[in-house]
C-alpha cells in the first residue's frame, strides 16, 4: 500500500526528479486536466472533488512514510493547485503556459495567507492547501487577464 501512496503522492514519480520537483509535478497536471476536460460538464467539479480528498490523504500519509514535514517529492499538491489555476482556462498553450506560470509564481512566492498555511497548518490538508491558495490566486490573475484578452 506504500507504494501506491507514494505512487500518488510523488505524481507517478514525478517528485523524485532532481531538479525543481514541483515544477514537474505543476506540469503533470496538465494531462490530468486535458483528461477532466473530456468529461461532462457535471462531473468535473466532482472529479477535482475526489482529486482533492486523494491529495490530502495521500500527501498526509506520504509524509507520515517519508518521516519529514512536507517533503519535497510530495507534488501531489502541486498537481491539485495546478488544477485550481486552470479552472476555466481555455485549452490553448498560451494560458496553460500563464497559468502553468502564474501558478508557479505564487506556489514559490507563497504570498498570505499561503505561508500562514505552510507554516501553521500539519499533515495533508496543510501540505495542500498552500497550493489550493497559490492555485486560487493563479486563477484569479487568470480571469482577470481573460476579461482584457
């Protein structure tokens, strides 16, 4: 069962890649998107529903595995706040790159209340929702940019 949680929790393996590993994680999520945005139109909220409750579930017992707090192969998280950001984004290459960006942006930059989250919140809902917030404000810069496209 490790094994499949650390599966999970390391985007199929994505978080062990040397360099940047959230970075590879955020562009994982990219072909889960495409793969969410082939399903009806009332089944998507539900899908990033249960894609939420895998990542606090899994990024909490990968850390519990991994015995350190919010290790760095976790992406799981990353993958979800990628997800958040390309909430409503067209599928073109231009805004999943901004958002892919804007993501990444405030992922690193952890602006409030993303850092009182990581430095306060424990287990899998702290190591996600950092990134749900860094996603959230991805997403908004990203609606804002649509309105003056």
């Amino acid at each position: 069962m490790d094994k499949l949680i650390l599966f999970a929790a390391t985007g199929f393996g994505s978080g062990y890649l040397p360099v940047a590993p959230g970075t590879w994680g955020a562009l994982v999520a990219l072909p889960i998107q495409f793969m969410l945005l082939m399903l009806p139109v009332n089944y998507y909220w539900p899908a990033l529903s249960i894609i939420f409750i895998i990542a606090v579930a899994t990024a909490g017992s990968a850390e519990k595995i991994f015995d350190k707090k919010d290790p760095g192969a976790v992406v799981i998280d990353e993958i979800f706040g990628m997800l958040i950001a390309l909430i409503g984004a067209p599928a073109t290459p231009l805004a999943w790159g901004s958002a892919f960006l804007l993501f990444r942006l405030f992922d690193i930059w952890k602006p409030f209340p993303a850092s009182w989250v990581d430095d306060h919140l424990n287990g899998g809902l702290g190591i996600v929702l950092d990134d749900v917030i860094a996603g959230g404000y991805a997403l908004l810069c990203m609606q804002i940019l649509s309105y003056y496209w």
